[in-house]
C-alpha cells in the first residue's frame, strides 16, 4: 500500500480499509478517541460531570458542527453579509451571527439540561419555555466570533460558558447568571478555519478535537494542551496604541524595542482580529492576547464582554497553565454586574501576563 503523500492527495488511499499496524491509530477511526467516549470517560472515571452536562456539551458540540456547515456553505447559500439589524452592543449583525445564535437556541432548549441561556446576540435571557423541562444548567455563548472576518473568509469561532444555577428551583432571572468566572463547570470554543476544532474543559485540562467532516465525529487529537510560560509572540490591535493607558503603552513599547530593548530579544505580532483564532494560536503555541481597555471609551472598561467572551477563555487558558487578568485581577474573580459587562483583557504566556499585569498595579 503506498502511502506517499501522492496517492493520499489522489484519493487512492482507501481510508476505512485495514491498514499495517504502522499507520492504523491514524487512518482506523475505531482507534481513534470521538468526544462521546472522552465525556463518559470524565463522567465515569475522572468523575469530573455529571450525565446532564454531558448531554449539555454533546448538544454545544452538534450545533457547532451545525454552525461550521454554514459557515462552510458562505456565498454558496446567501450566508455572506449582514443581516439588517443590529446586537444588544449596537453591533451590525451578519447573516451567520443570527443564524448562528438560532441554531444554537433551537439545539439546546429542549434538553432538559438548562435552566437558561444567554447570548452576545440578545438583550436579555431566554428563559426554558415551560413546555420543556428544566435542568440546573446556565448556557451562555458568542455564538458566532470575529463577525468582521465572515466576508473575508478568515476564522472565526463560537465561545461557551456553563455555569451551574444556584436558583435549582426558583425562577432563573439575569442575577441568576452574574456568578463570577470561578462559578464556571465547562468552557470550550469552535474554531471555523481550515480544520474545524473544539477545544473543551470541563476543569480536567484542556483537550482540543478536530471534526472529521466525512463521519460527522469530533475525534480527540490533542490532550492536556500547555500555554508556555514565555513567548516571543503578541497580539494587539497596534492601531489603537495612541488610545492605550500608560502600562499596556510601556510594555508594548519594550517589546517593540527588541534585542537591544529592555527584554532582550526580539518579539513578533499577531492580530486576527477573532479572539478564538488568537487564543486558539497562544494556547498551540504561547503568546499574549491583549484587548485593553482605551481611551476611544473611557467609560467602557474594554471592548470584550466578560460573560460569554473573557470568561470562557480565562477558563480555558488557566486550565493549560496560562493566566487572564484584567491588568488589576484575575478575570476569573471578577462579580458581574450585568449580563453584557465588558472587560479588558490580558491573557495567555502566565510570565508575560503577570509582567502586563505589574506594570498595572506598579
Ligand atoms: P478589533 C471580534 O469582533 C472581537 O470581539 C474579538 O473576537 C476580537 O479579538 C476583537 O473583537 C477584534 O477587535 O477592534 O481589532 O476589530
């Protein structure tokens, strides 16, 4: 059998057949690790979840698959452009953010695993329509990341954040989600890019699968990922520098400085302008994601929202061995004071962190 690239790219390789020992953990799906087994293994062994969260996750991790096939689809179905109207955030809407929160609505609200959801695209809460039971789960997500890069065929992602409703019986109401971030149970993103990923914690690290798109499974293919604790990378939107607060500018400004600056080497940029494509990098490869807060709106303590963008991710990253604060704190301490809070952001290499971080509070 030859497995040269050649016949791989040709298509001769035959991948469900038996193949010699040497390449059947790739080519042999059996062999292979698909979210299901991953969640009974956490809920079983590691006893890490509970049945209904891991229904919760399976539901999150279908309708993404359902998101990726219309992002896949673009142009192709009309799924290009904005929608005609506008996000609690005043944001124009595209066609794929509506479709996207819909799909995601629709997945969950019937389970029987949620008390509630909440989204970047809706003013309020959904509360579970009583026609359906209700579990002790709160659903909160961006259901579709990095808008501005739909048109441009750039990655983009859905975040989500489960909190367990401490109301179990009352009526859930918007107090019911303000938990600070230390509240979550699981976390995890999709990244619509070349691949199609999933990374996912449920408090037991962080795991990534990539979706094999001709069976339909997400298939476990790296575990345990590690932020290193240094980087030469960062990424920031270098264009609102004359905006930025005095530290972000001081430690901007040495990095820039490279080997003969006060670092000592020199470092690259990085800015995708999709927070689960930048994240997604850092969390491969280390690096610092910075959205800091900015003089263009004072009265805004960043452009990020910190419930369903911030916390997830400052889940995920300090579940690899990273660090997310806000330049003053832990952005996983911070009490919501309401659904839409924004929040500054600096998250990812834990050294790099605690020096933005320090500069701070010097
Ligand atoms: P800017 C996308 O709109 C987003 O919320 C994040 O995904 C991304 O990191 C950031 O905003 C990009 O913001 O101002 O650079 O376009």
């Amino acid at each position: 059998m030859d497995f040269s690239a050649k016949s791989l790219i040709a298509g001769q390789y035959n991948w469900a057949s038996p193949t010699p020992s040497a390449t059947r953990s790739i080519a042999c799906p059996m062999r292979r690790t698909t979210l299901t087994q991953f969640l009974v293994e956490q809920q079983r062994s590691a006893r890490a979840i509970k049945p209904e969260l891991r229904l919760l996750i399976e539901v999150v991790a279908r309708a993404c698959k359902a998101i990726a096939v219309n992002v896949g689809k673009g142009a192709l179905a009309g799924m290009l452009g904005n929608a005609g109207t506008e996000n609690v955030q005043g944001e124009a809407q595209k066609k794929l953010d509506v479709i996207s929160n819909e799909i995601l609505m629709e997945a969950n609200e019937w389970g029987g695993h949620l008390a509630g959801m909440a989204s970047e695209e809706m003013e309020t809460f959904h509360e579970i329509p009583s026609r359906y039971p209700k579990g002790e789960y709160l659903l909160l997500f961006d259901p579709l990341d990095g808008s501005s890069n739909i048109d441009v065929n750039v990655s983009i992602g859905t975040i989500f954040s489960v909190l367990k409703s401490s109301d179990e019986l009352g009526p859930v109401t918007e107090k019911s989600f303000l938990l600070p971030g230390t509240s979550q149970v699981a976390a995890g993103y999709a990244v619509y890019g070349p691949t199609t990923l999933l990374v996912l914690t449920v408090g037991t690290g962080v795991h990534c699968f990539t979706l094999d798109r001709e069976m339909g499974s997400w298939v476990l293919t790296q575990s345990n990922m590690t932020i290193p604790e240094d980087t030469k990378e960062f990424a920031i939107n270098m264009s609102n520098m004359r905006h930025w607060e005095p530290p972000v500018k001081r430690y901007v400004d040495e990095l820039l400085q490279g080997k003969e600056g006060p670092r000592g080497k020199d470092f690259n940029m990085r800015w995708v302008a999709s927070m689960v494509a930048d994240v997604h990098r850092i969390l491969t490869r280390g690096g610092i994601f910075m959205y800091p807060r900015d003089k263009r709106e004072p009265d805004k303590p960043g452009k990020l929202r910190l419930m369903y963008e911030a916390n997830p991710m400052s889940f995920i990253v300090e579940q690899a061995g990273g660090a997310a604060t806000n330049g003053h704190q832990r952005i996983l301490d911070v009490r919501p004071g309401k659904l839409h809070e924004r929040v500054s952001v600096i998250l990812g290499s834990k050294n790099e962190v605690e020096r933005v971080t320090s500069y701070h509070l010097a």
